[in-house]
C-alpha cells in the first residue's frame, strides 16, 4: 500500500510537491534505491513525450484528493466491520496476534511487510482488528500509494483513514496521537513473486526509520503471512516499468504479472482479482523504543537491520506453522 | 442479536455475587473474554468501567462498557461506553437455601451496518452462545469449588484446635 516518505518537502495538495506525482516519486525513490533523477522523463524524444508525461502526471496529481486526517469518520468505520469480519473471519480465516503490544494510547508507527497485489488482504485483516481491539474512537491513518487514492471508487479508504504517504502527512498523523501504519515495500513488495511470499522485502527503504526518530515514535512491527497465496503472483515486471515510463508517471516502479482470478493472466493488476481464499495470519511483535535500544543517535542502517532481522524471523516462524498453501 | 444462558449453582447467591462483580476473577471463568479490565478509580459498582473484549472470528471483539444497574446480589447490567454496541446482565435469584439461579444475558450490534450487520451477527452469535454457555459451567464449577475448599478449610482447622 504505502512506502514511508523520507524528507520534508515543499507542500502543494495532499503533502506532496508542487510537481505531483513525479515529484514524490523522486523523493522516496531516491532514498529507496529504486529511483530516476528528477525530470529526466522530458529526455530523448524530448518536446512531445515530455509533454504528455508531464499532462498525464497532472492530470494523475490532481486526482489525488487533499489530505484531510479529519476525513476519517469513526461511525462510517464502525458501520462496516461486521463486513470486514465477514471477509476477515469466513474468506481469509484471519487470526491477529499481539495486539497487546501496541502501545495503549500515544503516537505509534506500525511498520508491516505487505502482500497480496493490489489486493491486499493482511491490510482488511488487520484494519478490522485494530478497530475492534483498540475500538474506533482511537485514531488509525494508514498510509497509501498516490495511485491507490487517486483511483475512481477507492475514496472510501480515506474514511478508514487512509492518507497519501507523504512526509506530511506522517507528521499531522504522528502529531494527532494516531496510530501509523506504514508498509515500507509498498509496490515493490507487494507484487513480489509468490515463492518469494516469506520473504520481507522492503527495497532498502529506511525512510520510516527516520520518521520515527523525527517524530520519537515507537516501533511496532506487524508481520504477515498468506497474503502472497491469493494469487500465483510472476514476476513484479520492473524492467516492463521502466519501458512504459510507468515509474516517473505514476511512481510505480513494477508492473506486475501473475495469474489471478477472474483474469487468468493479469498484467499490472489495475482492476485488482478475486483473491484467492488464503489464510491470513498476523503478528504484532513487542514495540521498538529506537533511542532507548539504539542511543541518542542511532544509526539508520543498524536499526533497519535489526527491524528486517526480527520481521524475518517471525514470518520464518508463522511459515513453519503452514502446512498448505492457501488452505494454511 | 440477543444471546443468554442460564444455570443453577449449588452455592448462596452472595457467594455467586462475589465471583461475578469481581473484576479480578472475570478472566477466571469467562470463556471466550480476553480482557476485562477496570478504567478509572470505581473498581465495582454502578458507574463501574471496565475495558472488556471478546475473541469472535478473526477478532477480539468488545469496548469499554459502564456498569448502569448495580442492585446487590440481584442484578448488574452494563452498556458499552465505546466499541461495539452491546448491553449485558447477570441476574442473580435464589431458587432455595443454597441453591442459585443464575442468567447471563449479552445483545450485541452495529447500528447502521444493514444486511451484512444482521449476518454478521447471526453467524457470530454461535460462537458468543458457546461461550456464554461455557461461562456458565466454568462458574458453576469455580463458586463450588471454592465452597468445597473453604468448607474443607474450616474442617481442617476445626481439627486442629481440638
């Protein structure tokens, strides 16, 4: 769903700079790894292709909606629950553990390792969890990819409390007492290929690390298991990405192949699939006190290190509890 | 959706009305509750809130819920305060020197949630039926435990001043 931004930046609409979609998707892609140089897309046939990225990008910037955390509306959550535990209890058989181990009240950053394509069923799974156990009067954003809130139909998430991942927009949550949740594989690791489904894969992106120091918050990871057998995801078709400009139109840097229900052979997952009905199971683990456990002034990488190490070895551990896929 | 379970127990309703208002011993025999916590200051008693879930599904389902009838030996029902709609009794009667007739009633709900509210409650009321059920022996089970164990203690200690 959402990669964790890295830096400040100039604010137009939704957190994001001025020059959209483009500009976000240099920020984190530059700290991620994965990146272009900024307007680099103008290159090459020059004039004509740059106009019409630079058109698209707008036209994609201006859809996504402008950040309002008060858009999250408790009654319109408390609504939708008995749906939610509907397709969390009976489809995906979901089992949350843990959920003592988010702090009782304050500002939290919830750091998860996402699956299941566009699809996300950890994400459902865990969402209704949360609402249940902490109830709905405590404040939850989760943060999102710009193309997830820009598409038609899906402003419905912004009432769960959904944002557009901007550094912004952490803060305003963080600084609200919210609990945060971020997935900082974002695109990259939710399409990963399905025997690379325990795998937790977030591109090198340290971006929430520094946020949570930015803002002192506590860690808490949440891992997850399951979400990769909703479909036989192939390949996250990166190079196909970069072919088709995809990665400084709409920060995507996959364009994934897999083969999903009801498509058959399901290239970019746009329209999303009928996932498949794969046990779900989720793990909170004890919370991350950064500068109690690292010093005053830890150091990013170590602290990535340490963060990836434990969410591996609980998605190894949730793994060997799983007989069978799908049926769990 | 309304669910409840009753049973009679061997014991004196004061004996059942300690086990149940006491929020240290909820956990004890409430199957299926994962929490039950006091807010605040008042332990017990009308104004009382506890923070309670219950595990249904995939969820830990429940809120913080206010005690509004406290009528001693006889009667406690609480309504949530947050989380999901719900209302709850214990009744307390006694049926003859020593025995106890005890109900457990629980309506539970999402106002507004429509079709998928009214099945989603149809279906979940097996499981809260079980563990109202269960609740129910488990108590039984603990309150004449602890009469034969104090019973037992008296006995002993009887013995051993003569």
């Amino acid at each position: 769903m959402a990669e964790a931004p890295t830096a400040p930046q100039d604010h137009a609409r939704n957190g994001h700079r001025k020059e959209g979609l483009n500009g976000s998707a240099a920020a984190t892609g530059a700290e991620s790894g994965h990146g272009e140089k900024p307007g680099s897309g103008g290159a090459g046939l020059a004039g004509l292709a740059g106009k019409a990225l630079g058109a698209i990008t707008g036209a994609l910037g201006n859809r996504i909606p402008v950040a309002d955390l008060d858009e999250r509306d408790p009654d319109f959550i408390r609504e939708r629950l008995p749906g939610l535990w509907l397709l969390s209890s009976l489809y995906f058989r979901g089992e949350v553990r843990g959920l003592g181990n988010i702090p009782e009240r304050g500002p939290v950053l919830m750091v998860g390792n996402h699956s299941g394509g566009n699809v996300t069923p950890d994400t459902h799974v865990f969402t209704l969890a949360f609402c249940a156990y902490f109830g709905v009067e405590r404040r939850f954003y989760q943060l999102a990819h710009n193309l997830v809130l820009s598409m038609p139909g899906l402003g419905i998430l912004r009432k769960f409390g959904t944002v557009a991942a901007s550094p912004d927009n952490m803060r305003k949550a963080l600084e609200s007492d919210a609990a945060l949740l971020v997935y900082p594989g974002g695109d990259y690791e939710v399409h990963r290929p399905s025997w690379e489904g325990n795998r937790v894969d977030f591109g090198g992106r340290k971006g929430f690390i520094r946020q949570a120091l930015r803002h002192d918050v506590p860690l808490v990871p949440v891992v997850s298991i399951g979400g990769q057998q909703t479909a036989l995801f192939l390949s996250r078709g990166e190079a196909l990405a970069r072919a088709l400009a995809l990665d400084k139109m709409f920060r995507l840097k996959v364009l994934p192949i897999s083969l999903a229900v009801p498509w058959g052979l399901n290239v970019g997952d746009m329209l999303g699939h009928v996932p498949l009905p794969a046990k779900i199971t989720i793990e909170v683990l004890p919370p991350i006190h950064l500068r109690e456990e690292f010093g005053a002034d830890p150091d990013v990488d170590e602290v990535y290190d340490h963060v990836l190490r434990l969410m591996q070895e609980t998605l190894d551990a949730l793994a060997s509890e799983r007989r069978y896929p799908v049926i769990g | 959706m309304r669910v409840a379970g009753q049973i009679d127990i061997a014991a004196s309703p004061e004996q059942v009305w300690e086990f149940i208002t006491d929020p240290e011993r909820v956990l004890h025999f409430m199957s299926g509750i994962t929490r039950w916590e006091v807010e605040g200051q008042q332990a017990t008693g009308c104004g009382a809130r506890y923070r309670m879930l219950m595990r249904v599904g995939s969820a830990e389902v429940g809120g913080t819920v206010e005690v509004v009838e406290y009528d001693e030996l006889r009667d406690m029902a609480w309504n949530s305060v947050t989380g999901v709609d719900q209302r709850g009794r214990w009744r307390v009667r006694e049926r003859a020197a020593g025995r106890t007739h005890v109900e457990f009633r629980l309506s539970y709900g999402v106002a507004g949630a429509g079709i998928l509210g009214y099945v989603s409650e149809r279906l979940s009321a097996p499981t809260v039926q079980n563990n109202i059920r269960r609740s129910l022996q488990q108590l039984k089970r603990a309150v004449e435990h602890e009469q034969l164990r104090r019973a037992a203690a008296e006995r002993r200690s009887a013995r051993a001043s003569a």
